[in-house]
C-alpha cells in the first residue's frame, strides 16, 4: 500500500511540476544546430552540432544553451581528433561549453504572433573552463506556433584558453572563428 501511495504522489509531483513549468513561460529546444566555421589560406573547417539543447524564458528573457563537445562533427576524423585533444579544447577535461544568458530587448518580442523579431543577446559564455562576455544579435522568428532562432556571431579562441602552438593544427584554423546558431522551439 505504501509503494502505491508514494508511486501517486511522485506522479502528482512530476504532474505539477510539468504544468508549472508550462505556466512559467519557459521553452525548451532539443532540436539546435550549433555550427563553427574557421576559414584560412591553408584550408576551411567547418563542424556541426546537432546534439545542443537550450531553453528560453518568454517572460524574463532568460536563455541557456548547453553544448556537448564531443558532438562537434567534421568533414575528416583528423580535424575531430585535433578539435578534442588536450592541446586544443580538451573536451574529456571540459566536455560541455555553456552559454547563460538574457535577450535584453525581451518587450520587443511577441512570441504569440507571427513575425520576425530582432533580438539582442547578453551573456555569459563558458568554454574549456574560461567565461566571458558576450554580446550578439539574432533574430527570431514565430509561425504557426513554432519559434526558430538564429544567431551568427563570432569568438576568439584564445579568450577561452584554446592557444596555438607552431605549426599544425594551429596554421589550419583561424583565431577567430564564426559561431552559427539554429534553434527550434515548440511542435506542430
């Protein structure tokens, strides 16, 4: 009797805490596309994530997205060997890059209607245990009940401690590298 009383009420729990959820505004996307592109005279590289989920507050404006490392996938295993080894981004050590932030002009955004909206992001982004300040804009757009976002913006390796040594793989990619962002929010 005991063991079905507290089955009812974890159930009545986990009930509550969905629908508390749904009332706070919060949405939660599994479908993100995290992309970065480095471009130099010796070769272009590029790797695509598909493995990022993220969440916005409608209300507050809150955003986190959470980044998996390891699910970065290039063209050839040589680059994704370089990409996690410990000289580079160390993604056993530091497996996750994390990006807690706020869309500062949340007023500006009518997640109920139709449209595209500019929106500016401040935040706080943590990659191989360094964090930093960063600010970009994107925009998002609301049809039919789905909501995508999409951000391009760009980072410097060395602010997040990822340091070039003499010669390869260091010679092969930029210092800077463009970040593209494609997020899908809701369901038909």
């Amino acid at each position: 009797m005991k063991k079905v009383n507290l089955f009812i009420v974890a159930l009545s729990l986990l009930f509550t805490g969905s629908v508390l959820a749904q009332d706070s505004g919060k949405i939660v996307s599994s479908k993100t596309h995290i992309k970065f592109f480095s471009t130099t005279a010796a070769e272009d590289i590029e790797a695509n994530n598909y493995a990022s989920v993220s969440t916005i507050n409608k209300e507050t404006g809150a955003v986190v997205f959470s980044v998996p490392m390891q699910s970065f996938e290039f063209e050839k295993a040589l680059m994704q060997k370089h990409f996690n080894q410990e000289k580079f981004l160390d993604t056993k050590v530091y497996p996750k890059a994390k990006l807690k932030g706020s869309i500062i002009n949340i007023k500006d955004i009518d997640f109920s209607k139709d449209g595209t909206y500019e929106a500016s992001v401040k935040g706080e982004l943590s990659i191989k245990g360094k964090t930093n300040t960063i600010e970009s804009k994107g925009t998002i757009t609301v049809k039919d009940g789905l909501i995508e976002v999409n951000s391009v913006f760009s980072i410097i390796l060395a602010d997040y401690g990822v340091n070039f040594a003499k010669g390869k793989p260091s010679s092969n990619i930029a210092k800077a590298v463009e970040v593209t962002v494609v997020a899908e929010y809701g369901s038909k």
